[in-house]
C-alpha cells in the first residue's frame, strides 16, 4: 500500500450507529448527543441513526441541518404482532429486541458496516448483538449516575421484603453505593417490586440492565460538578475508566429555535409563552410540568389545581393527557378564575425555553431526569413531587445531597400533598433561602 492510500485510509471517518430506546425522555437527548458529535467531529465521523417509524420526526430535524454524507435513518419497524408481556416497557424492549435480524442483515451488506454501536441502557441485548458482529458497545444512559447506582445495585442484588406492596414503608439501604442511600420500598421502581425472580419480565429487564456493566464503555446525560463520586464509583462497577460524563445534553442558548422545539412542535406557539413571560417580574413565576409519561391521580391533580389557585402566585401549567383523568384537569371555569396569573398548556411545552426566562422562579417538577438538568442549567429550584421510576432517586440528589429544592409534602396512605400547605409557597423569598444556604454550605466545605 503507498503512503498516500495509508493516509486516505487514515482519515476515513469512524461510522457510528446510534440505537434509541423510543421514548421521549430517552431519544431527545441522545439526538442532543448525536448533533453535538456531528457539530464538533463531522471530519471524523459519521452516523446512522435507527429510529422506528414514530419516531422519525423527532429525528428529522438533525436530517435536515447535516447532510447524507455525515447522518443517515435507518428506519425499521417492530413486529406487528405485540409480543408477549405483562407490561408496554418490556414490551417495547421484546419489540427492539426482534429487529436483532435486520440490523444484522443491514450490517452485512453495508459497503461500509459501523465500527461501533451506541445504544440505549434499556437495550443491554445490544451487547450481545455487539459481540456477534465483533463490535464495541458503548452505552448511553439518558438517566443519571446516583440513580443508575442504585438501579444496578437493586437488581443485582433484589432485596426483598417479606410483606410486599403491603408494606409501602419498609427501607431498603444500598449499602453500595457512595453515601449508602435508603429508600421506602414504595419509592422504588415498579417493575422490580411487581415480580420476582424467575418471573419472565423481571428477568428480562434485570439482565438488560446488568449487561450494560460488560459493555466497552459507558456515557452519561450528567456532568462531573453534579455527581463526580456516581461517575467514579461507576467506574469501579465497569472495572475500566471508559466512562464519560457528557451533558447536560441541551441545545445552546444562542439558538432561540431549537430551544423552543427541542422535542418537537408545542401545542401553544412558543413566542406566545414568552410574551406573556416577559409581563411578569424577575422570579415570580412557578413552573408546574410531569413530563411526558408520568402521571396524577385525579385526586392530585385536584389538589394541584386547588393549590395553584389558592396560592397567588402566577403559574403556567403544563397538561397532559395523561396527567388525569376525565374531569381531572382544568376546565374553562378554572382558566377563567385564574386568567392572568395562570397560563395553561396543553399538550407538549416549549420547556427549556421557559426554564431559561428570567420570570420563573420555580420548577414543580416530577423530577425526570431531563427535567432535572434543564432546571439546574437554567439556575431554576425545584420542587420535586416523583411519581415512579428513577424520580425518587432524582429526588434525593436534588434535595437531600444537593439543596437545590423543597420537597414536596405528601400526607395519608395515598400520598397526596394538603393544598393548602402546598399554596403557602412563595417562589422568590424560597429560591433567595436556598441561595443563601448554599452559599452558606460552601463556605462550610471551604
């Protein structure tokens, strides 16, 4: 081979595929990832994206702003047939799981296959995958490092309590994890207390997270400043250091558009929101949003809207269909007993680019973890009301670890918060006392 052809072989680009558990809180970020490497690496790399069918138009947005040569889809559909499961994760996971064929078939006839896989840590079957098509995996978790801490821990470990359900508040210590966390056997994901071992489910989603600990590296929706000793002690549980801490995965501030549709269209125009943030003062705002997938009873969204309109303060609320039940949400009553102080959305929200105006003040948040950084990048409190899965975790890191919000009080064997105890909330004079006693911690850790 001459000098010349070495070198052109030198700088042919790293083809990466990217593979996405189909999820909002999941891809969005990962499409964060995906655009950063192609803005800052597109001499050295390019990417095949693969989405299913529903997804494709979250992803055309990146289509669209780099070329064919730097970004492809590959587009490939789940069986029809839904496979069997007791429950729409594992399903969906069973659902990838089938397209194992086709990304094989795909990569054998590719004049120029992937030298890496990065995928979701839903997907730990991609590590096999992987070891059959003699590539490394790298996996991405959407999710922090304390909580995937924790979640490994859990079901390596699966700690048991001898009444079940029936005892909400029996605590559960990982012993560990750096800081030894404990947990209400309630606060801790479903899936792992509604089976058990040799339960097919249970099973299939416990070896899914495990494998990811055989993968070739890891990389984080997190940054070092905000959970260093979860990034190290990741590390020790990998037995390598090939594990990045790479976000907070958002767009920059510079850039108004993708800021305000980052995960596609809101269902209010985001120039709309603005305007009517931009009458309010500096830190008056309250920001009440579950995200995309978790969901109130129609008693807490009561208790929510009771407390919104007792409260005094303004307030935009974002809505979901899934966030109640008929008669749950607002009615046009409520919009017109609040007009001028509450703005309601419903549907999808413009929800970094409401985050990032001067107004708001505080976040009552479900404490996802996309939400988590969005707040903590815009310099906004939280008020952390989880419903499920890691949201409990999120919560103990925002509150417990970091001081960076209240908790939001529950009461009774439901677990509802008093509204009125909930509507005593000012959102200027509780961010000035956060403030204040984080500075104040940092001067004691000096």
């Amino acid at each position: 081979m001459s000098e010349s052809s070495r070198e052109d072989e030198s700088q042919k680009p790293v083809h990466l595929l990217v593979l996405p558990f189909p999820a909002s809180g999941h891809i969005i970020p990962l499409l964060d990832l995906t655009r950063r490497l192609l803005t800052h690496h597109r001499r050295y790399l390019t990417v095949t994206f693969l989405v299913t069918p529903p997804c494709l138009s979250l992803l055309q947005p990146l289509l669209d702003t780099f070329p064919p040569c730097a970004l492809q889809p590959l587009v490939l559909s789940p069986p029809s047939r839904p496979l069997p499961s007791s429950g729409g994760l594992i399903s969906n996971i069973r659902a990838l799981h089938a397209l194992s064929d086709s990304i094989v078939s795909w990569f054998r006839s590719h004049p120029s296959p992937p030298d890496a896989l990065l995928s979701d840590f839903f997907l730990g079957w991609t590590h096999s995958l992987c070891a059959n098509l003699d590539l490394p995996r790298v996996v991405f978790y959407p999710s922090g490092a304390f909580a995937c801490s924790v979640m490994n821990s859990l079901w390596r470990d699966a700690p048991h309590n001898p009444e079940g359900d029936d005892n909400p508040d029996f605590e559960v210590r990982f012993d560990d994890v750096p800081g030894s966390p404990r947990f209400k056997w309630s606060e801790l994901s479903w899936l792992f207390r509604s089976g058990k071992v040799g339960d097919p489910d249970w099973e299939v989603f416990r070896e899914e997270i495990l494998s990811n600990l055989t993968s070739w590296g890891a990389v984080f929706n997190s940054f070092s400043e905000f959970e260093s000793v979860y990034i190290e002690h990741f590390k020790k549980e990998m037995g390598h250091d090939r594990v990045w801490a790479v976000g907070p995965l958002l767009p920059p501030v510079e850039d108004v558009d993708l800021v305000a549709q980052r995960g596609g269209p809101s269902s209010v125009p985001a120039n709309e929101v603005l305007t009517w943030l931009d009458s309010k003062t500096d830190c008056s705002v309250v920001y009440v949003c579950f995200g995309s997938r978790a969901s109130l009873t129609a008693e807490e969204s009561a208790v929510l809207g009771v407390a919104l309109e007792r409260s005094r303060v303004h307030f935009i609320w974002c809505v979901r269909e899934s966030n109640g039940v008929d008669g749950a949400t607002p009615d046009s009553a409520y919009e017109d007993r609040v007009a001028g102080r509450g703005f309601i959305i419903r549907g999808w929200a413009p929800q970094l680019a409401i985050l990032r105006h001067r107004a708001v003040a505080a976040f009552l948040t479900h404490c996802g973890w996309n939400s988590v950084l969005e707040s903590v990048s815009s310099g906004v409190m939280m008020l952390p009301w989880p419903t499920g899965a890691d949201q409990y975790i999120n919560a103990q890191l925002v509150v417990g670890q970091l001081g960076l919000g209240l908790q939001v009080k529950r009461h009774g064997p439901d677990g509802v918060p008093d509204p009125n105890e909930l509507a005593q909330f000012e959102p200027r004079s509780t961010r000035e006392r956060l403030c204040h006693e984080a500075a104040r911690g940092s001067c004691h850790r000096g």
